[in-house]
C-alpha cells in the first residue's frame, strides 16, 4: 500500500499513538523499512536495531513505550533477548510483541513463556500490528495506574474464575513473574529446567484464563500474591 492511498483511507486521531516511541527490532532491512514507514505514518515515533545484541546496547540509554522484535536473528535471537529485557526492572514493564514467520501453537507458546505478551505471525496485516500496538499500550497505561492507585480502579481488575488453585511451587513462579524475572532467571531461583518453569507458567495461563506474562503479573500483583 503506498503512502497517498494510506492518506486517503486513515486519519490520524489523538489517541495512545501521539509521541510514543517503538523499538523495532529485525534483521530484514526490507522489513524495517516498510514497518517503520507504516508506524510513522500512524503518529509513532520508531527506533530500530539489526538484531538482540544490537538493540540491548541501545537499552542502555533508550526506554521505548513498546518493542516489536523478530523471532530469528543473528547476534541474539529473540528469545533470548526478550528474556534480558524481563530480568531488568528498568525495562521489565515495556509490552513486548514478537513478528515471527514461526506459526505453529508450540511456537506462540514458547514465544509468550518467555516473555513476550503478543505473538503475531509473518505476513500480517499492517492494519492488525497497530490494533495490537494500540491495545498493549493502552494495557500497560492501566496496569501501571492500578498499580500506583491500589484497587480504586476496581473496575478494571483481571477477571479470572473463582476456584483458581495454584500449586505451592506456581505460588513462587507466579511472584517471580509479578517481580519481573524471566524463565531462566525463574528456573535458578527453583533449581529446575527452565522447561519446567515454562511448564508452570502455561499452566497458570490455562487455570486463569489469561493470556500472556503481563496480565498473570497484574492478577499476582492486585491479588497480593507478590
């Protein structure tokens, strides 16, 4: 879609979009073209990097609002490099979304144990990655008011079914992931595999109903589990 028919059919509105910065992360310099000239032209600021390594150096002095990062790449895949950004609590809270060309169930599983909270699959419609950017950042602004202002946004609590019961050691991975940790981090605290870990977690997912990291962080978080 080139950018005078984008003109014709999308209008810019105030919304969660103005001056908000993304970090794009891929090794395709095709890809990174194209993403980045559709995200500007939706009212985002966006930064990129090549791959994980390169992008952790650019961290170290840039806090983007959300990270959109391939599956695949050299240096540091995305796997690895979504997990250093949860063991940090400077970046820890940033929503995370992975752009994969991997689109099996087992894939999207790995993808979100390991910290990311959406999982989109190659090729996507540009008009769904701004859906799904929109919606994270709009996430992110409530769990970080509820958090700041205890439960008087009781309204906007997570919604998981009543005779949720979770296992002692799912009580200790569900607090290291209100804290921020990721798998790995998880795994050495619990001297177990990280596949364990990863186990619990999706576990935890199916007993709450919940869908991602984030939001089982948030349910820990507001029912004073961690």
């Amino acid at each position: 879609m080139d950018r005078s028919a984008r003109s014709a059919t999308v209008m810019k509105e105030p919304s969660m979009k103005d001056h908000k910065r993304l970090l794009l992360i891929d090794d395709d310099p095709n890809l990174i073209l194209v993403v980045k000239d559709y995200l500007e032209f939706r009212g985002y600021e966006v930064i990129t990097s090549a791959n994980g390594r390169e992008a952790l150096d650019l961290l170290e002095t840039e806090v983007p609002d959300m990270i959109i990062c391939d599956v695949m790449m050299p240096e540091m895949d995305g796997y690895t490099f979504v997990e250093e950004v949860r063991k940090t609590e400077r970046t820890s809270w940033i929503p995370f979304l992975f752009l994969s060309a991997k689109g099996q169930s087992a894939d999207r599983v790995k993808g979100l144990n390991k910290g990311a909270d959406v999982y989109m699959v190659k090729p996507f419609e540009p008009e769904e990655l701004v859906a799904q950017v929109e919606s994270s950042l709009k996430q992110t602004v409530r769990w970080r008011e509820q958090t700041k202002g205890g439960d008087s946004g009781s309204g906007s609590r997570i919604q998981v079914p009543f005779d949720v019961q979770l296992t002692p050691t799912e009580l200790k991975v569900v607090q290291f992931v209100a804290r921020g940790l990721a798998n790995r981090e998880i795994a050495e605290e619990l001297n177990v595999s990280q596949r364990t870990v990863e186990s619990h977690v999706s576990n935890m997912l199916g007993k709450t109903n919940l869908h991602n990291r984030t939001e089982l962080a948030r349910w820990a978080i507001e029912n004073q589990m961690a």
